[in-house]
C-alpha cells in the first residue's frame, strides 16, 4: 500500500461523517444542479464536483470562526463552481448591475419548473442562479446577496431582470431554447452490439477482452476508479459475479444526447431499473467506463423517465 494509499483509508471515517452531514441536503442539490445545467449528466458532475470541493475544502475552513450553514455552503459551492464553468466556456460576461428595483411579476412555483429551461437559455448565468434560489429553492434575496458575495440590492435587480426576460418570452410565444425530449433511439454500432451481447451472456472474460489495457471503471458516487484490464476483470468483471447477475439485462439507448447502456433486473414485481452506465470508446475498444449505481438521485430521475421502478441497492 502507498502513502496516499494509507492517507485514504484513515480519511474513511471522516468521509462518513461528512457523508451523514451532507446527506439530508442532497436531494435538493441534486435538483439545483439540474435545474442549473438543464441534464442530468451535466447535474450529477456538478453535485459530484461539489461534494468533493466541499469536502477538500473542510480543513481550510475549520480554523475560521463564521457561520457556516451547511445548505448553504453546499449551494454556494456548486454555484461558484458552475459559474466558475460558465466563465471558461465564455457564457459568463461583465453585468452591470442596477439596484433599482422593477416591477415584480407574479410567479407560481408551477411556472418556475416550467421555465427553468427557458432560463438557461435566455439568461445571463447570474440571473439564472438568482432566479432559480429565489423562486424554486426559496432562498431570500440576503441569503442568495451572502452566498454570491453581492448586496441584497444586486440580487433584487438580477431577479426582477429574469423576471422581465422571462415575461417577455411568454408573452413572444417563444419557447427560449428549451430543448425538446430526444426520442430513446437505439444505438447499435458493432462494439456497442458486442458489449451488449457480452454482458448478457454474462462473459466478463469477453468483456474485458474489449478494454484496452488502460482503461478505468469509475463508480461515479464514491469517486472511486479501478485502472488498468487487469484490475477491472479481478473486482468489477470478476467472473464470480456471473452468478448472481442473472436476472440483469444490459441495452443499448441514446438518453439526453449521450449514448447510454441501461440495466434491467427482472423481478417477480417486473421489470426494474437496476444501472445505468457510460462507455467511452477509442478505436473499438473500451476506454473509460462509467456507472451511476450509486448516484441515486441521478437513478431515480433516469427511471422515472424510463417509467420503470428503480430496484433498491444491492450490498
């Protein structure tokens, strides 16, 4: 075992207090990382991103005396880092920002859901954020001035701005951007084709026949990557595995502009989501493997879009 080996395994016990702390405001993070990035792949990495610079950052922050509200810090990170992404992708410019308060329009929480899309597409990052903790998330306007480092003056004016840009869309008739549901089309390239089959047949040997020698298996909740062929086919296609995934069939699907491989469980209660999983291939043959086994606000949302039940963690 390595240093940075040993160095992991005495932060477990520190990661499942942390992991206890963070756990009743996940679902909600869940839901403002998706309403902010408008996928739930772009989501999950956001959330993923935030619990782990949330995380990194606990040792800083302990010899500071301030008040420090877990939602909150929670909310300010994910924020920070998603406008952090907007700069580098060149969405975020310099707002001149006017504290003089407009006229409010009156906005039900039905209509908000209805027009976070909208949103992304027709407001600049900040007023998305403002808007989106203020009428979704109901945050007030000294909570969201704190966590943005702005004055409550500022968040007035970036929220009536949403406001009116949102009325303004509505009242054009234009539907803003928002991104129509894809169709599930089935992609079936040959190395996907043969991925599919191999799995069902339960081959993990021809599985793992596919990967090139240094590819990753990443669990995506736990941040936790096996490197290397040799790794993979001893832990995740451990051949003594076949056995008691019997009853798991693996498909192929186009899901929210990515090419998905979704995994069912047949039950006595019927069909269940049981994982979903990302393959990034390099001339045929697999590179980096991702599953979202464990990400189960991710889990429960791809279900509910499936209109299949998601079947309960395995341990």
């Amino acid at each position: 075992m390595t240093n940075l080996q040993t160095i992991g395994e005495e932060t477990k016990d520190v990661w499942g207090m942390y992991w206890k702390v963070v756990q009743p405001y996940r679902n909600q993070l869940w839901k403002y990382c998706l309403k902010l990035t408008g996928t739930p792949w772009d989501a999950e990495d956001l959330l993923q991103d935030t619990l782990l610079k949330s995380f990194a950052s606990l040792s800083a922050l302990s010899h500071r005396q301030q008040n420090l509200k877990t939602k909150s810090y929670l909310f300010r990170v994910a924020t920070n880092h998603w406008l952090d992404q907007c700069r580098r992708n060149r969405r975020l410019s310099n707002e001149d920002i006017d504290e003089n308060h407009l006229s409010e329009e009156f906005i039900d929480s039905l209509e908000v859901n209805e027009a976070i899309l909208s949103l992304i597409h027709n407001l600049t990052p900040r007023q998305a954020v403002v808007f989106i903790l203020i009428e979704s998330f109901r945050f007030t306007a000294n909570e969201v001035a704190e966590l943005l480092s702005s004055s409550e003056g500022a968040i007035n004016g970036l929220l009536n701005r949403a406001r009116k840009k949102l009325y303004d869309i509505r009242e054009s008739n234009d539907t803003g951007g928002i991104i129509k549901e894809e169709s599930n089309i089935n992609i079936h390239s040959d190395a996907v084709k043969e991925f599919i089959e191999a799995y069902n047949r339960k081959d993990f040997k021809g599985i793992a026949n596919m990967l090139i020698d240094h590819s990753t298996f990443s669990f995506v909740e736990m941040n936790s990557k096996e490197y290397g062929k040799e790794t993979i086919l001893k832990y995740s296609l451990n051949p003594n595995k076949g056995t008691k995934l019997q009853s798991i069939l693996a498909t192929s699907t186009y899901l929210f502009g990515k090419q998905t491989i979704i995994f069912t469980k047949q039950t006595t209660q019927g069909t269940m989501l049981f994982d979903v999983n990302t393959v990034e291939w390099e001339n045929g043959k697999v590179a980096r493997w991702s599953c979202y086994y464990f990400c189960r606000e991710f889990m429960q949302y791809i279900a509910e879009h499936l209109e299949l039940p998601l079947a309960p963690i395995e341990m």
